[in-house]
C-alpha cells in the first residue's frame, strides 16, 4: 500500500502562483511514476503533469509552459510549481502514484482543491 499526503491548495487571482507538494509513503518501488491529475466539476479527471523516478516527464498540451513538475526521490515528495494561473485550472487536484513507468495510478491522494478568481 501507498499513501499520497498532498497540500499546497488554494485560492489565487489570475496571474498568480501556488505549488502543490504530495509526499508519497509507504511500500515506494524505486521505479514510480508519480504526478498530478484535476477534476472540474462537471468534467472527468484529466492528466496534469507526471514525471518518473528516472526524471522523465509528461505535460498536458494546456499547462505547458506554465507548470513544472519536480520531485525529491530521496524524500518520495512530488512537486507542482503552478504559473501564470487561469479560471480555467480551477480544479480539484489529485497526486498520483504508479509502481511502474506510464501505467495508469495505482494510488491516489485525496485531492486538494486549487481555485483561480479575482
């Protein structure tokens, strides 16, 4: 079993920043893929950001270039720097977590909701 703690949610104005942290503990492989999904209400759960333990990583087309995915293998901690936010990312976002390489989640965290509004 894995657990995902997540914080780091909010509400921000348009423009504006917030970083997400989720630390993953538990029975960790040293081969993971862990990352971040959002859910708007009224829409399905969409890919966000992942990145593997080897460093690899996958962005969604609409939060290219405005978020950065990093993570801390040491301390099993994935991070999501969010930029230049928009109503539009207004979400509830989940950390996710794979015992492999592109898998689909195995774990998920409980989610934190990220709100953008002046």
């Amino acid at each position: 079993q894995v657990q995902l703690a997540e914080s780091g949610g909010g509400l921000v104005q348009p423009g504006g920043s917030l970083r997400l942290s989720c630390a993953a503990s538990g029975s960790i492989f040293s081969i993971n893929t862990m990352g971040w999904y959002r859910q708007a209400p009224g829409k399905e759960r969409e890919l966000v950001a992942t990145m593997t333990s080897g460093g690899s990583t996958n962005y969604a087309d609409s939060v290219k270039g405005r978020f950065t995915i990093s993570r801390d293998n040491a301390k099993n901690t994935v991070y999501l720097q969010m930029n230049s936010l928009k109503p539009e990312d207004t979400a509830v976002y989940y950390c996710s977590y794979s015992n492999t390489y592109y898998s689909p989640p195995h774990y998920w965290g409980q989610g934190t909701q990220v709100t953008v509004s002046s």
